[in-house]
C-alpha cells in the first residue's frame, strides 16, 4: 500500500497555480522527506521538458517514484517514455457519457483502445505502464470488468479508478475497487476528487478494499473542488495504517504547496492548520488537560505543533483553577468567578499566560 502524490500534475491544473521549476523541485524534495513513495510530475501533452524535470528529480529526490499522465495516444505515450520517468500512465474515459459526448466513441472502441495503448508504450520504451480508468464510477460495471479484464490481457502493470466528478460513496467505490481488483489480478489504484468532500474519505475506503494505493495532492489540490488530500492520508495511514511517514515535515511541504498553488492554508485546515491544536471550550479544555487523547487523533507533536489550552466564554470554574495554578496563582474562589466573569466578556479566547494581569487588575487599588 503506498500514495502517489499528483501536486504537479492535478494540482497543477488549479486556477491559480504557479508552478515554477523552483517550486517543483522543492516540492518533490519534500515529498521525499515525508516518505511518499511516487510523485505523478506532469502531462505529457502539457508540460514542456519533462525529461528535465526527471533528471532534476532524481537528484534532489532520489528515492521518489516518478509517474507521467498520458492520454491513451501513441503520440503521448511516446512523449512519456521519453522523459525517463518510472511509469508512463495511460488514460481512457470507460462511461457512456465520456465515451459518446465527448469523444464520439463506442465500448467497442474503448476495448480495442486499450491493448494498443499498451503496445504503444512498450514499444516506445516505457519501463512500466499503467492504465487509468476515467470516470469509472459512473461507467457501467460490466464494461468496468471487461475493460479491467482486457488491461489484464494488455499486459499492464497496474490499473487506477478515477471518481472524475465525485459521485461515488466509500461503499460504492470499495465495491468497483474489489470487482477490479478481482478483474485484473494485479495493483489497482484510485483518484478522487472533492466536490462533495468525500474524496479523502474515499480514498480511506478504497484502500480499506484492496486498493495498493491511492492518489492525493498538497492541500486537496486540483480542478474544481480538488482531491483527497496527501497530507490527511499520510497521517491517516501513520496513526490507524502501520506506515511511518515523517509526518514532522507536512506543515513546510503544505506551506510550499500553498504558495505554489496560489492558495492559502486555513486556520482550521487538517493536519496542518495552525489552529486545530487550540481548545477553549470548558469541556475540551478539562478532558485534554486529564488525557489529551480524549480529544486529539493523534499527539500534535507528530506534526512539529504543540496544544494550547485557551481560556474564554465556554470555559468552566475548574478550568479557570487549573490555569490559575498553572500560573502559580492562587485566587480564591471569589476572585476565580470574577475572572470567569470578565473572560465570558472576553470578545476572543485569551491565553492562561494573560491570567496575571486580569487577575491585577480584578484586585482593589491599594489606598
């Protein structure tokens, strides 16, 4: 089971990206730090020089896995052998909508696709191919297992389900992962887009099935909505997986990502976001202060952060004690109501370090 991360090649397609070499090479450096096995670094129809970009990569990121999306065209196919990277990934639309609105085409034009694709890349030089499936959770199952099943024939070395327009439930995607896993007999993968937010959370179910692994981008970067986010499915699959990513390095990695992809990183963001790691609320606040994983999924520390407790409008007696303490005060109970009092008047959550001063300036003048 592994993640392939798709920053430089879907995230790249987000409006606002700005993916200079520079940018590139920071982000596959990074992405080597945390232990992510393959990076999918760009279109061969799209990105220009990317055996460059190979060669750059081998040399900061030595150990990372490189992947090259092609449409199914010889033309293409070619343009990604050429690069040197480790996989060259056809892509071919398997829906009815895809097959007949966009491309004019028919199931039986999509079966013989299939094996030519293969053939194309061999012959051009490929070290290993892979095929995608577009839109394949809206494609009729059958013609998904024939077409897994003809892959199988091709030779392919591994297969990817893409969720195109993110219609699939993680039920619903478990399944079509176990009927393609079955019909093809060898690794099987997923891409997931978020346009109903489900995509991380599919990308979790699909590996849950028998998927070998599952794609993700910095951030849940992408086209529309984005995809399942590689920072949320490292720490997923370190905390409940059994995997080691060093995941000390994502808060740096996403920052580059964001600045990349001309995005910001909200306070609130998973994994990641400055402020997951704050508490104020009086319940919160006294379960972490007894266990910390009462209410954390994992110790901020794997992160490079650390917890603070706040003290605010939420926040109960007990709460206001142990922070008084905490501080080395000892108020009495009168003067611990009248700084509950004053920070339910509080606008924001203070920090217990504030607790001196209020309690100051609560105390009567001397005469």
């Amino acid at each position: 089971m592994f993640l392939l991360d798709a920053t430089l090649r879907e995230g790249a397609q987000s409006p606002d990206a700005r993916l200079t070499r520079r940018r590139q090479l920071a982000i596959l450096r990074g992405l080597a730090a945390v232990g992510i096995e393959e990076a999918e670094i760009g279109c061969a129809s799209r990105d220009n020089d990317l055996r460059g970009l190979v060669c750059s990569a081998r040399r900061v990121a030595p150990g990372l896995r490189l992947s090259v999306w092609c449409r199914g065209l010889p033309s293409d196919l070619a343009l990604g052998a050429a690069s040197g990277a480790d996989i060259v990934h056809a892509s071919l639309p398997v829906s009815h909508l895809h097959l007949t609105r966009r491309l004019g085409k028919d199931e039986a034009w999509l079966l013989e696709q299939i094996p030519r694709a293969a053939e194309a890349a061999r012959r051009a030089g490929a070290r290993g191919v892979a095929i995608g499936f577009e839109d394949a959770t809206r494609a009729d199952p059958h013609l998904l297992v024939r077409a897994c099943q003809r892959a199988r024939e091709a030779g392919f070395d591994r297969l990817r389900l893409a969720d195109t327009v993110s219609v699939a439930l993680p039920a619903r995607l478990a399944t079509l992962v176990r009927l393609a896993c079955a019909a093809f007999g060898g690794p099987v993968g997923v891409h997931c887009h978020d346009d109903f937010g489900l995509a991380t959370g599919n990308a979790v179910a699909a590996l849950d099935a028998g998927a070998s692994w599952a794609d993700g981008c910095l951030l849940g970067g992408g086209e529309r909505a984005g995809t399942a986010r590689s920072e949320a499915l490292c720490a997923w699959l370190t905390v409940h997986g059994g995997h080691a990513y060093r995941l000390e390095h994502l808060p740096g990695l996403c920052r580059k990502a964001a600045l990349a992809l001309g995005r910001r990183i909200p306070a609130h963001a998973p994994v990641v976001g400055e402020g997951i790691w704050r508490a104020a609320s009086g319940l919160h606040v006294d379960g972490l202060a007894k266990a910390a994983a009462s209410y954390e999924p994992f110790d901020p520390g794997l992160v490079g952060a650390s917890r603070s407790l706040l003290l605010g409008s939420q926040s109960g007696r007990g709460a206001v004690r142990a922070a008084c303490l905490e501080q080395g005060l000892l108020p009495d109970a009168q003067a611990c109501d009248r700084l509950l009092e004053l920070l339910r008047r509080q606008s924001r959550p203070v920090d217990p370090s504030a607790l001196p001063g209020m309690l100051a300036e609560l105390s009567p003048a001397p005469l």
